[in-house]
C-alpha cells in the first residue's frame, strides 16, 4: 500500500457532478499523519488484516492536512462553491452519442443509456435516453411491427437527442428523448450511418405531443424498480466518446 486518499466523492446514481479539486500535492498532508500511516501499514499481516492486540492500541489518525490548507489555501481543498445544491446543466441537445439499450418498455418504447462527455466531467456521466419504434433503425436485418421483435437489451445503440424541460429530477437521469436512433446488437453495425454529418433536431422542432408522450411514459417507468439485467447493462457502459472513437478512427 503507497497511497493515501485526498479526495473522495461517493456516488449517487449519476444524479450530480461535484468539481472536486484532486490534485492535492503530497506536501499538504503534515509528517505526524505520515507517520501514522506508515505505522499502520506495518501493524498489517500478509492478509491486510490487523491482529486485534494491535488494534487496540493503534490510535486515532492524526489531522492529515495542516490547518492553512484546511481553511482552503488557494481553494485547493475545497469543494467549489454553488456546487452542494444543484447538479451542473446538460446540454439541451445530443447527437450522435452511442449507448446500450437498457429495458424494452412495450411495443412502441424503450429505454438507453449512454456515458456523455460534460463541461467538467470528461469522463462521462450516465444519462438515460427515451426512445421509440417510429424513430428507429435498425441494423442487421432484424424487422418486425413492434420494437421487441427488432431490439433487444443489451444492443448497442447511437442517437440523437434533445433534452426535455422541467423534468423532475430522478434516479434513472432520465430527461432525454431521442430523436433519431440506429440500434445493432454490436457496436460495429452501428458504423454504417454516420450521425455526425445530421442537422440535429432542436428542442423547438420535436412536435408537442412528443413531449406529451414523453412524460406519459416516463412517469410510468420511474415506478419500476431496476432489474438485474439493467443495473448491469449500466454498470458495463463505456464513454460514449470511446465507442466514437472504435467507430471512426
């Protein structure tokens, strides 16, 4: 063991990004806190267990930071302010994003999710996308009258989107509704249609009973539990950037 943490967010779902400064420099952390660190470590067996004799005499850890840095030496160990209540924006549109799909709602609907790249979160957060048969293609040669018949979870999944105003914030993170989408049941039947080259659909062009729809179906979902089967669809979701990438370069 060579590490100690200095910075640590414990996720909620994707709900929020919290622009945490990790880039901490080793000399914040005060010599006592080192040298209890590097006494706990040798107290360890070969197993990283402490044998309870030793347990009950190691003390508590010593302060790690010195107090200047605590107070917020040039911000570096703070979280930025405005940041604790509200989650950052989405971008009001999305195209040719790449996801998974993660449950078939009924005939007409179903639902994907995909890692997007944000303004401070590069590496991508997790947004779930609504999407339905009449916007739908569908690679390699699966037909059929309803979306069952021609997707499946699992399937991977690129799209255009746009996000839906004053949508209630929920666990899922779902606020987008798709309007274009190409599924295939591997990421390379995905490559035939470039979605780049597309005028994306604003907002203001999705018809209004889209939107009504939309939130038909959604509040109608956010009363199911997850499944096993999603939770690890979601779980194994690349960055949408990534799967770009693996397409086009």
């Amino acid at each position: 063991i060579f590490y100690v943490v200095t910075g640590l967010i414990i996720g909620d779902h994707n709900r929020s990004e919290v622009p945490l400064q990790l880039h901490t420099p080793a000399n914040y952390i005060v010599p006592n806190f080192c040298a209890w660190f590097s006494h706990t470590i040798n107290l360890m067996d070969s197993n990283l267990n402490i044998p309870p004799h030793a347990m009950a005499s190691l003390s508590r850890p010593m302060e790690k930071y010195g107090k200047k840095y605590i107070r917020g030496f040039k911000n570096k160990l703070t979280v930025r302010s405005g940041y604790h209540k509200k989650p950052l924006p989405l971008s009001d549109m999305l195209k040719g994003e790449i996801g998974r799909v993660v449950r078939i709602m009924d005939t007409d609907y179903g639902i994907a999710c995909s890692k997007i790249e944000t303004a401070t979160f590069s590496a991508g957060r997790v947004v779930q996308v609504l999407f339905s048969i009449h916007d739908l293609e569908c690679a390699g040669g699966r037909t059929g009258a309803t979306l069952i018949e021609r997707v499946s979870p699992g399937d991977f999944i690129k799209f255009n989107a746009v996000k839906v105003e004053n949508v209630e914030s929920n666990e899922r993170n779902l606020e987008y509704l798709a309007t274009r989408a190409l599924t295939g049941a591997t990421l390379e039947n995905l490559r035939r249609v470039d979605f780049r080259q597309d005028h994306a659909a604003r907002p203001s062009d999705v018809p209004p009973e889209k939107y009504v729809n939309f939130r038909m179906v959604v509040s109608q979902i956010l009363k199911l539990e997850y499944t096993t089967q999603e939770k690890a669809i979601v779980q194994e979701i690349l960055p949408s950037k990534n799967c770009r990438f693996a397409l086009y370069s």
